[in-house]
C-alpha cells in the first residue's frame, strides 16, 4: 500500500494506491457523501493483490483540501477526477462508485469512453434533470448549507 497526495490545480487530495503503480489500467474507488479514501481501504487492498487499485479523497471529504473556489459541482469533481487519473498515469479505469461518486465519475466517462474499463455503482442514483428538493437546495448554499464550511476553512 502507497499513502500519498496529488495536488491538482492547487487542491491536495490524499490517495491510496495498492498493487503496481506502473500499471496503466486501475480499479478507481470513488467515494460518496460523507466519505473518503478509507471507505475503501480493505476492498481496494484485495483488488492491489490481483492488479492496481486507487482510492482519493475528493475536494471538500475526508483530509481533502476545501477550498472555497472548487467547482462542488458534478462537472466540477468529474474535472478533479480526470486530471487526477492523468496524474497517477491511469489510462483505463475500472470504475467504482458509491453514492455522489456515482454521477462524478459517470459523467467523467462519458466523457471519456475510451478511459473507460467498466463501471460498478453502489447506491447511486442518476436522474436525469432531476431538480434537487428543498433541503437540498438549502444546503448547497453559501452560507446556509454545507458550503459554508468550503468558505470557512
């Protein structure tokens, strides 16, 4: 196991790494709303048996930076996600996502299919121009939700 940090356009994000860091081809362990890297360790570190596996905290959970200009927005973490996968030098990814990882990293294959290995989703849930309800609402906002702890640290 490898403990380490990226840091992609200015924010630091924590990652485990298990098996051969020169493989091109990595199980790639997104977690969802609250987690972190850790939610996968004792997965990720059966599959670095068999092959390499990846697990990051994303900007705003677990020991990642949260800066108050991130992009905390499904695009935005696909963005993080794509140029994180670039720096660890995978070029396939085999997908794994729990919960708000899911639409980050299914919109991150979309845009890049040929990236794309396979994909496995655990309680995620995609809907299409799905409009959040009001608490929802409420906590993705500046100074009321949960952004605001992204504005204070």
């Amino acid at each position: 196991m490898s403990e380490a940090s990226v840091i992609i356009d200015g924010v630091r994000s924590p990652l485990l790494e298990f098996g051969s860091p020169d493989l091109d081809e990595a199980a790639v362990f997104v977690h969802g709303n609250p987690g972190s890297s850790l939610d996968w360790e004792r997965l990720a570190r059966g599959v670095g048996e068999f092959g390499r596996a990846v697990a990051m905290d994303m900007p705003g959970f677990g020991a990642a930076d949260k800066p108050a200009n991130f992009d905390y927005s499904v695009p935005g973490y696909a963005r993080f996600l794509g140029r994180l996968l670039v720096e660890r030098r995978v070029q396939r990814a085999h997908l794994v996502m729990h919960n708000f990882g899911g639409p980050w990293g299914l919109a991150w294959a979309a845009a890049n299919p040929e990236a794309v290995a396979s994909v496995t989703c655990i309680n995620t849930g995609v809907l299409s121009r799905y409009r959040w309800h009001y608490l929802a609402r409420v906590w993705q906002t500046p100074l009321l939700g949960t952004k605001q702890s992204h504005i204070n640290q």
